[in-house]
C-alpha cells in the first residue's frame, strides 16, 4: 500500500525543549487511543489491552506518554474500553509526566472512533491522534504538533505509525463505524499529506507476537529515547531494577534489561535481546535467550526458552508458531499470582486441635528432654510480618512460637506450638516463611505484594537444603513464591514433599 505524500518543507528546524511547552497550542487535542487488544498469538490475559505490553524499561503507554512529555504535550484525551481500572492503577492522574489525562470511554472496542463526536470538538481545530501500542519518539510528535501530518516508518513500503495531526473537520468525514484497519486505509489515501518520518529507533509497534520480540531491539540497545530510566543500574551486559535482585553468580550476556520485582538466581543464564517484564523469577538452572518474559511469571530451573514470548505457564514459541500451555503443578513455568488468602478456614483450626490431640503423647517426653538438658524449653514468641496493607502502605503483625534452638527435640515441640498457632487461626497448615520486619522489607515493594495474600504456614517448600546458613535470602524467596502460587491441595504437598523427596533420593 502506498501513500500519496507531500515532500517534507527543508526549511524545517527542531525546537528547542524550552519552545516545547508551547508546541500544544497549535493543537487543540492530543487523543491517545489504548483500544487495541492484545493479539491472540501474545500469551497472557486476552483482556488486558495491547498497550499494556512490555517496550523495555516500561509498558507502551508509558513510554507514548514520556515521548508525549517530551515534546510538550501537557493534557491528553486518553480513550479507554477493556479495563480501564488496570489503566488508571498504571497511570493514576498523569503527574509523573506533569500530563494532565482526560478519561474517554468507548463502549465499542472495534470502532472507537466514534468517540471523538461526543468530545465537543469544534471542526476548525486541529487533533493529533495517537495509539498508545504504537511507540513514536518526541521529535515526531513535536513535528504533528506544529503542522498537519502522518508520521510514517520506512520499511518495504510507507508504513502509517498510527499518529497523525489533521483538522477536526476531517475527522468527522470518518464513519461512526470505522476500525483501525478502514482508519489505516482512509489516512493512506489522504491526498497530498504531509509525511514525518519515523526513523527505525523512533519508532514501534505490538500488533502481534513478533511485532512485541522485535520492538525490544532498540530498547535494549539504549537508543530509544528514555529507554533506560536514570535510576536504573547499569551494568556491561545491560541495565536492571534498582528493586531487582541478580546472584553475582548468574550468567548473563547481554544486552538484556531485569525489570523491578525480578529475581534472577545463581547458574541461570541470560542471553543477548532477553527483556524480564516485572515479577519475573528465574530459577537456578533456567536458560532464557531473546524471549520477553511477561510480567508475574515463575521460570524453572529445566526450562530453556529462545525467540519466545512467556507470561504464566503459556509459552509462544516464535520460530515455530507453537502455543504451549504447561501444566502449574509441574513448576515448570508458573504465572506469580497469589491463589488464596491469607484467613485460617474453621476445618483447618478444627483438624490442628485433632491433630494436637493425637500427637500430645508425644509431645510430652520432648519437653521433659529439653528440660533435663537445662536450656531453654518450650518454644518463644516471635512478633512476625502477617501482610503488607495496601491502603496505607503499612504491615501487619502476628505472634507465632518459633524453636528454641536447633536440635530435633526443640524443633519437635516448636512444630507442636506451631500446630497450636494454627488453632488459634495466626497460620494456615501450608504456607510461608515467618518473617521479622526487616526480612519482610528486605524482599522489595513487589514480592511483598505477592506474599501479601498469603499465610504463614506450619509447612512451607524447602529451600533446597533448609539446614545450609549459606543459603541465599532470594532461594528462600523462590520457595515460598511457589508455595504462594499453588491452588489445590495437592499442589501444595507437592511443594513441600517433592524437594524433600529430591535430596533424600540424591544422597
């Protein structure tokens, strides 16, 4: 498809940043369409729309709305339909940009257009129309703003970036029931548009699973535009999330970007054109080599994923078009989100005071062997981080009854105090790790959300060999986050025994 385009004015110059600010007034409107949905091919929520997906360091919107910032653009008509709660959560009112957002809903995710007739545009405005899962850099936008345009990309053909500025009038020549695809084709046969270029780093686009691998090259490399925050740590191979953990001993060769949230474990190996979104965990053993990891996605340790697309247990090999959906109790890849909440159920209070019972018997001759050894008996009592609340950002407290010390006998007894605990409704039978203040706060604003829903358990998955003091904080981490993911009951004996199984067998 061609367009018919008026060679760009020569005399042309840039603005300075200083000019910018002002570059709005020659456009009445700055409508930001996030209607398009994810492609099929793209694992993860159907729902979710398409610019929510991953562009590097962040998701497309937020990116549209730097390179928006960046050319001036200081108040934008932000057109909504799937979800517009998981929008707001993810922008909130626009002041990290200093953009003031306008909230327009269409009821109609296919036609959204129809949208700009109730906005009370008159027809001798002008309008510059964006999608926010088609990236452009701030010179192209700083270019709509100042004159009648399509901003296009060079490739085979002349390819429309989804960005225009035009009169009003002209927009409401549109049908109510026009598309993108008809959209596309009304702004290819604009008679003698101008055209802005967009060069390859200015600009990308998520229409497809391929579209989403690719529009991660210049990201990575850094030559995008705001592709790499200022906060974020540099490293040879890339850069990471101040809030992202990596093991000194993990294999990385980059470039390769670790968004907040992920923890990146010793022996795994991280290849050139990897992006791990946010909430990502990669186990020991994982090999991950240009593939976009999605956001709340565990990765185990006998996985290998290249040239694909991940999020939860759904896996998009792009070399050979195949969908895969693993099995979650395989814990082979794993979607990161809590299942159950963190209330004891009355049956399992009723089954801990049974199992009390029975086991009392026994409990009794512990206790008189750690009274006669003359140290500490019993149990104590240890104040513990119960859940994070979201509401004012503070935490909430539990006392349970931890061991005295290390032999059999105290962890005997304090594994009775802890059958008592579940009682009396401060654990669930599985479940994590106590944890003092300060561990709590040590795991990172992200894990916190995910263990947040979660109990403290008188069972939880072993960390590979409980009894090592070398063991890293993150395996314990990696432990507990699968124990938060498990639905059934089945899944979570698994956790617990399996581990336990593996070493047994292994010595």
């Amino acid at each position: 498809m061609t367009m018919k385009c008026a060679p760009p004015d020569s005399n042309e110059r840039e603005v300075s940043m200083t000019q910018a600010g002002n570059l709005q007034l020659s456009a009445t409107r700055v409508v930001l369409f996030t209607t398009p949905e994810r492609h099929p091919d793209i694992p993860g929520d159907a729902d979710v729309p398409a610019c929510m997906l991953q562009l590097g360091t962040a998701s497309f919107i937020e990116r549209v709305l730097d390179s928006c910032a960046l050319a001036g653009v200081r108040e934008v008509d932000l057109v909504v339909s799937e979800q517009p709660e998981c929008l707001r959560k993810l922008l909130r009112d626009g002041g990290r940009w200093g953009i003031r957002l306008n909230w327009q809903y269409a009821k109609d995710t296919a036609s959204p257009y129809k949208v700009l007739r109730g906005m009370g545009l008159n027809a001798s405005d002008r309008i510059v129309i964006g999608h926010a899962n088609q990236w452009v850099a701030s010179r192209v936008i700083r270019d709509l703003l100042r004159n009648d345009g399509v901003a296009v990309n060079v490739g085979d053909d002349l390819m429309w970036t989804g960005w225009l500025c035009t009169e009003v009038r002209r927009v409401f020549e549109l049908s109510p029931n026009e598309d993108y695809p008809s959209l596309a084709r009304w702004v290819h046969n604009l008679d003698r548009c101008r055209c802005v270029i967009a060069a390859d780093v200015e600009y990308a686009q998520v229409r497809g699973a391929d579209d989403l691998l690719q529009a991660q090259k210049h990201a990575l490399d850094g030559s995008q535009e705001s592709a790499i925050p200022a906060s974020w740590r540099r490293f040879p191979w890339g850069a990471a999330s101040p809030d992202a953990f990596i093991h000194a001993n993990a294999n990385i060769e980059g470039p390769v970007l670790i968004g907040p949230g992920c923890v990146v474990e010793k022996n795994t190996g991280i290849g050139a054109g990897t992006v791990l979104s946010r909430d990502v965990f990669v186990a020991c053993g994982a090999r991950i080599k240009n593939a976009v990891v999605l956001s709340n996605t565990y990765v185990g340790g006998q996985i290998t994923l290249e040239n694909a697309l991940a999020q939860g247990n759904s896996i998009q090999n792009l070399k050979w078009s195949v969908r895969t959906v693993l099995r979650t109790a395989d814990a082979l890849v794993t979607p990161l989100q809590p299942q159950h909440t963190s209330q004891t159920s009355t049956l399992s209070q009723l089954l801990a005071a049974l199992s009390a019972a029975i086991l009392l018997p026994a409990f009794v001759p512990c206790v008189l062997a750690q009274k006669l050894r003359g140290g500490a008996w019993l149990w104590r009592s240890q104040v513990v981080v119960k859940s994070r609340l979201e509401s004012d950002d503070s935490v909430e407290w539990v006392t349970v009854r931890i061991a005295c010390g290390t032999r059999a006998s105290d962890r005997a007894v304090a594994h009775f105090g802890a059958l008592m605990d579940v009682v009396q409704g401060r654990r669930n039978w599985f479940g994590l790790r106590p944890r003092r203040e300060s561990e709590w706060y040590a795991l990172g604003r992200d894990w916190q959300r995910l263990f947040g829903r979660t109990a403290i358990g008188l069972f939880y998955a072993p960390a590979w060999t409980e009894d090592s003091e070398s063991l890293d904080h993150e395996a314990f981490a990696a432990a507990d986050a699968f124990m938060a993911v498990q639905s059934t009951m089945a899944g979570r004996l698994r956790a617990v025994c399996s581990p336990l199984l593996r070493s047994y067998m292994q010595r």
